[in-house]
C-alpha cells in the first residue's frame, strides 16, 4: 500500500518539469490533474502560462488529458479552449478513468505520466495503474480541514521520497 503513495518525481511545479527527459524515457501520453496542478482551484480558466505550457507539450507530440476529481461543469470550463479528452468527476484514486484515458490517447501505461499535486488521489491512482507519477507542490494552500489534515498525512511521504533520494545520490541532492 504504501508504493502507492510513493510519487516517481516530484517538482516544485508543472514549469520545472523536464519534459524532454520524460521524452527520452518514451513517454508520450500526459494526464494532467487540474485543480493545484496547472491553476489554483479558484482559477476557471487556463492562465496564459498554462496555455503556452500545452501549446509547447502538444508542438512537441504529446498527448495530453485532463483526468479531474472535480465537477463536469469546472472541467468542460477549463478545457473549453483545450477540447482535449477529460474525465470529470475520476473518483481518484480508483482507476478507471486513467484507463480510459490511455484507451482515447491510445497509449500504454509505460508510456504515460500523470502529474498532480495530491498523493492520495493523483499518485495513488498512477501507481495502481502502473503508470509514471509526478507530483506538483500545490499551487495554492486550501483551507478546508480536510484537506489540511490530507496535507498533514502526506508529509511523512514526501519526507521518505527526499530521504531515498539523499541515499541514492550519497547525501547529494
């Protein structure tokens, strides 16, 4: 259970993501998760930045798919001027609809990655699907109680991933 929770790669943000090394790693295929990965939860619509960024992944042939836990109504606003496929309402961490979103982008597991900002929703659906997860810091802080004690309950996580990564660089990181 707990290599569920353990991301692939974390990063500060979906701008300090090496796309070209997950290039060279044969991947392909993007699910994005939407809220506190590419905008704030309270942003409707894609910044500009994030309008460069999926202009720049899909000029560089990646296929690209949003795969939300959040509302119909929030994901088709956000993707309005994206038109790509999207799953709303994902109930991550089950995996069904990262399944489905391999089959519309018709690529395998090995070749996809999903980027989120949550390790109980995001990364444990990658990992049960058996596909690459990368997890974001999150854009903004929510102020709900419940997704403060998420927060909390994943430090020790993210603690573990830094630890591993020490040991595997020899205290260098």
């Amino acid at each position: 259970m707990l290599g569920y929770l353990m991301p692939d790669i974390i990063y500060k943000s979906v701008y300090d993501i090496d796309f070209d090394s997950l290039r060279e790693k044969n991947i392909n295929g993007i699910i994005f998760d939407i809220d506190n990965t590419l905008v704030s939860y309270k942003q409707e619509k894609p910044t500009e930045n994030v309008n460069e960024l999926m202009d720049r992944l899909k000029s560089a042939g990646f296929s690209i798919c949003f795969v939300s836990n959040n509302s119909k109504e929030r994901v088709d606003i956000f993707n309005g001027e994206f038109k790509y496929f999207s799953f709303p309402d994902a109930k991550k961490p089950f995996t069904r609809y990262i399944k489905e979103a391999l089959k519309v982008m018709e690529i395998s597991g090995q070749n996809a990655v999903l980027i989120g900002d949550q390790l109980f929703t995001d990364v444990a659906a990658a990992k049960k699907a058996k596909i690459m997860a990368i997890l974001v810091t999150p854009i903004e802080p929510v102020e709900t109680l419940f997704f403060k004690f998420k927060r909390f309950m994943e430090k020790p996580f993210i603690k573990r991933y830094y630890r591993r990564l020490k040991k595997k660089y020899g205290g260098k990181i």
